[in-house]
C-alpha cells in the first residue's frame, strides 16, 4: 500500500503529494524514507547541509544560452532548483560582451547584478565572435587604458569591474560549448583564447565547457538532439541538463 508521507529518521516531513520521491536519490544520503510505491529505502542524494550552494544567492548575466532560449531560465534555474538557490538572471538574448546600440552589453550589465549575491557568474563571446568584433589584445599590467572597442579590451572591463564591485564574492565565468567557429579551443588566435587569458589575468576561475562536453554546435546529431530546434547554439531541456548543469554545478562547489 503507498504511503502519502516520506519518513526520514522517525519523522514524517513530506507530503507526497506535492513532491516527486521516485528513487532513493531523492532522500539525502544515509537517511531512511519511503517511495511512492511504499518501498523502504536507504537515501542515496545530496545532504543539502553539506552543500555550499544550499541556500546561496546566484546572479547570473551572458546572452540567450544564459537566458535559456532553448529552455526558460537556462542552466541558472536548474541550478537553483536542483540546489536551494535564490537566482537572478538579468542575461539577453543576443547580448555581447563589446557594447553595441541594438544589444543588451554583458560588460556594463556588472552593475545591475545583485550586491548581495554569493555567487557572481558571467558568460558570453558568442554573439561576439558572431559579428567578428575587432579582437585586440589584453594590455599589460592592470592599469592601462582599455580599449573597449575590442572584444579583449571589453572583457577586460568586465572582469575589472566585477573584481572591483564583487572583492568577496564567488565570481565566475563559463565559456560555451563549440558553437561558432571563430570561438573554439582548438584555435589559437581565436575570441576563446581571449576569454581564457583575460580568465588567468584577472583572477576569474572560469568553467570551460568549450572543451569538456562534446561540440554541440558543430555534429548533426549532437545539434538535433541537444539544442533547440537543432539551431547548434542554444542548448535543449535535455542539452542543459546532460551537459550543462552538472559540469557548472560540479565547478561552482569549488569556488
């Protein structure tokens, strides 16, 4: 006979009704509760208590695969969920990281995230790399004048003012799977090389899906299955949360 409670440790503390407990990876690990189907089982999932993001604040900007064209929300609301976060997402579709009239600017959008998030994460290069923006090079030392009319010289801002306004938070930067030519790790004088220096420059751990999930935008089979109407860009429910999701959730414990 199915039970309408999970019970964890003697007290019963969820309505089943309202939840989804299919599997022992739904109770935290070690803890005793009861299935749908009533079947005792020992936990196997995460103990909330024991994870750093539980509970955190995740301010997210970038463009529309931050945004979540293929899937509302994209991989920040995952995250959230799948965690206890409180997330703000204030990325565009289309956005850059160079400032153009027309498009929402990455850079500038520093400002806009919340003060009080624990977790500061950027994204973007894509649209960048798109409309061949003027590539440039990182200056020297960290007192130069940047030269924002190129995309080393616009990453450079963003990275100095989120350092600036962000000194103690969680900061971070994702760079995206292989969707656009001139933004490819196997390139060497490409908009990706830029994003990783300016990275190591400026003291921004960055999570390089560029190079750990498979090229996306760039297999057929890969584009049809894992992104949105299989455009190669914007990544799917299922493409976020196979290749996504856990590789940036996996990263942001270890800020």
């Amino acid at each position: 006979m199915a039970r309408n409670k999970v019970t964890i440790d003697g007290t019963t503390i969820i309505d089943l009704s309202t939840t989804d407990i299919e599997s022992a990876a739904d109770i935290p690990a070690g803890k005793v509760g009861y299935l749908r189907t009533g079947e005792r089982v020992t936990g196997t999932g995460e103990n909330m208590s024991s994870n750093p993001l539980n509970g955190k604040i995740l301010s997210v900007t970038g463009d529309s695969i931050c945004s979540g064209v293929g899937y509302t929300g994209g991989y920040a609301s995952m995250i959230g969920t799948d965690n206890g976060m409180t997330v703000q997402n204030i990325a565009e579709g289309g956005g850059s990281i160079m400032q153009e009239t027309g498009y929402f600017c990455i850079s500038t959008s520093i400002a806009n995230m919340r003060a009080d998030a624990d977790y500061v994460i950027m994204e973007g290069g894509v649209n960048d790399s798109g409309r061949e923006y003027p590539l440039g090079t990182l200056t020297e030392g960290y007192t130069a004048t940047l030269d924002t009319t190129t995309f080393a010289g616009a990453t450079e801002q963003m990275f100095k003012s989120a350092v600036a306004r962000f000194p103690n938070k969680k900061l971070g930067f994702i760079i995206v799977h292989k969707c656009h030519e001139r933004l490819d790790s196997n390139d060497t004088n490409s908009y990706y090389n830029v994003l990783v220096n300016a990275c190591k420059k400026w003291g921004i751990p960055y999570c390089d899906l560029n190079s750990l999930i498979p090229p996306l935008g760039r297999i057929d089979a890969l584009k049809n299955t894992y992104t949105d109407e299989g455009d190669g860009y914007h990544p799917n429910e299922q493409g976020y949360r196979i290749f996504y999701v856990p590789k940036i959730t996996a990263w942001m414990k270890t800020l």
